[in-house]
C-alpha cells in the first residue's frame, strides 16, 4: 500500500496481466488545490475509464518494465503503454516537472512565458516496445510539467495533489494513454488550475485596466488599432473559459491569451507611464502564479 513499485511484476510468467495500482501518496495539510473529481468514485471504490492495459501478448520483460521490477527510479522508462515515470522517495509532481523540463523560474526570466503542454498520445506501438534499451524513445513527446503530471494520475492516485510526496516506485504516465484521456485533462487543467490563475489575477488592484476591451474611440487612441493588431483583455479571457473555448487548445491557448492582454499595454504605453507599469506588474504576476500552479 506504500506505492512501490518493486515485487509488483512478481508471477508475471504465471499471469502476464497487468493492472493499474492505487498506491498511496502523502498529501501536505497546506495543499490547497481544488482538483475535479472522479465522477466514477462511488462508495469508495476508485474506478477510472482511462484505465491502461497491458497487451495480452505482453511478454515478461516487457510486464515487469510496466510494474517498476525493472529501470531505475527518478528517471522517465518508455513502457508499452507510453512514457512512465517511477518516483524516487518523497519526490513531488511539483519537483518531477521541472526536471522533466526545466527550471521555470530560470525560464520565466527568459522573457515571454512560452507554455507547451503535450498534444500526442501515448506511442504504444511495438517499434516503441521493441526500444525499450533506446534512451531517446523514453522520452515524452512534448512537455510534461507537474500540473500535467497531476492531471494524468490523480483518478489512479486518490490524493495526488502538486506538491503530495510519493512513494518510491510510484508510477506516473507522462503522456495520456488516448485522445479521450488527453481531451479529458486538457479540460481539467482548464477548469482547475487555469481558472485559478485567472482569478488570482483579476483580484489584483492593477487589473482594473485589463478587465474589459480597450475603447479606443471613448479614450481618445486613434492610433490604438495600428499598434494593438489583436486585443486582448482578462474580460474576454473569462468569457473564452465560461463557454469552454480554451478545452481544445489546453493551458497554451489560455496563457497565450492572458499574455497577451498584458503584452498589448507594453506595445502600446511608452516607459514610465502608469498604463506600462501596470503591465509590467501583471505580467510578473502572472508568471508567479502559473509556476506556483504546475506549469
């Protein structure tokens, strides 16, 4: 029950199944996230329709790659089920995606926050299975960052929240294992975490310029239109998420759009003016927010 993926591949000669565990995770009493969840939990049973199975050709090697009796822990295994992770002890979401992709922190100082959340499924194909010795192959096909890694494992995972500590062994897909899983967390993420940055951000004092369209012609900005090519504004932003606009295009699309808003009053506010300020203080804000949510 601790999670461990170790002795899970055990009799697998005997019985070449394999099946989803519910593993453990500790989960801080500060964790705040307030995750969807699985409408398939009745009565305290965890059930998920996004349940992976192992091929019923699946041989021995291949089945104790899927439980975690063989690989290393901390790193990414390519599994025929797609890309796994297995934690080491006390690893976090939080902590496996930046080192699945990077430092955020570093990255935000980069400049223009550039988000990419994964758009393929898992490869579950046999040139993938056959590979498995190939480092390359492991690899997720897209960025994995700790909201994504939370998104995909929590209806397995009852309690897997960002910053939970896991267990060693405890087996994370990296990649949704079809388009209905990927069109499910997409949404998740949408409705969950995207909504609270938004609102976050909408509470801030110096969104009060960015909560509906700029009119140009009631302020006087003839020119406005020339500069700003495609307005944006957190109004419109909220409008987007209420009538589920963003659930194809994910996180990206979303983070694009709220940029925007605020990259818009930088092209057109020369420096020093309160507008720009007010810009530069959102975007900022912004940035914090969205790492502190995962991404």
């Amino acid at each position: 029950g601790r999670g461990r993926g170790r002795g899970r591949g055990r009799g697998a000669a005997e019985s070449p199944t394999f099946e989803e565990q519910q593993p453990s995770v500790s989960v801080s009493s500060s964790e705040s996230d307030d995750d969807e969840k699985d409408e398939d939990n009745r009565h305290g049973k965890v059930t998920d329709r996004f349940t992976r199975h192992a091929p019923d050709d699946c041989d021995p090697a291949a089945l104790a790659v899927l439980n975690g009796d063989s690989g290393e822990t901390g790193a990414v295994v390519a599994t025929k089920l797609g890309p796994a992770f297995f934690a080491n002890e006390d690893d976090t979401p939080f902590a496996i995606g930046r080192s699945l992709c990077g430092d955020p922190i570093e990255d935000a100082k980069t400049g223009r926050l550039d988000l990419s959340v994964f758009v393929e499924v898992a490869d579950k194909s046999k040139e993938l299975a056959d590979k498995q010795e190939d480092a390359e192959s492991a690899k997720p096909t897209a960025r994995t960052c700790g909201a994504v890694v939370v998104a995909l494992n929590e209806r397995r995972l009852p309690g897997l929240k960002l910053r939970s500590k896991l267990h060693e062994g405890t087996r994370l897909w990296l990649t949704p294992g079809s388009l209905e899983e990927k069109k499910h967390v997409m949404k998740t993420l949408v409705h969950t975490r995207c909504a609270a940055v938004l609102a976050a951000l909408e509470k801030h004092e110096c969104a009060v310029i960015f909560t509906e369209p700029v009119d140009h012609v009631a302020l006087g900005l003839p020119d406005y239109p020339s500069i700003v090519k495609h307005p944006m504004d957190l109004g419109t932003v909220a409008k987007k998420l209420e009538n589920n606009e963003y659930d194809l295009g994910g996180p990206s699309q979303f983070v694009t759009d709220v940029q925007l808003t605020f990259h818009n009053c930088l092209a057109y506010n020369p420096v020093g003016t309160d507008a720009r300020q007010m810009g530069e203080i959102m975007l900022r804000e912004l940035k914090q927010k969205w790492i502190a949510s995962g991404f």
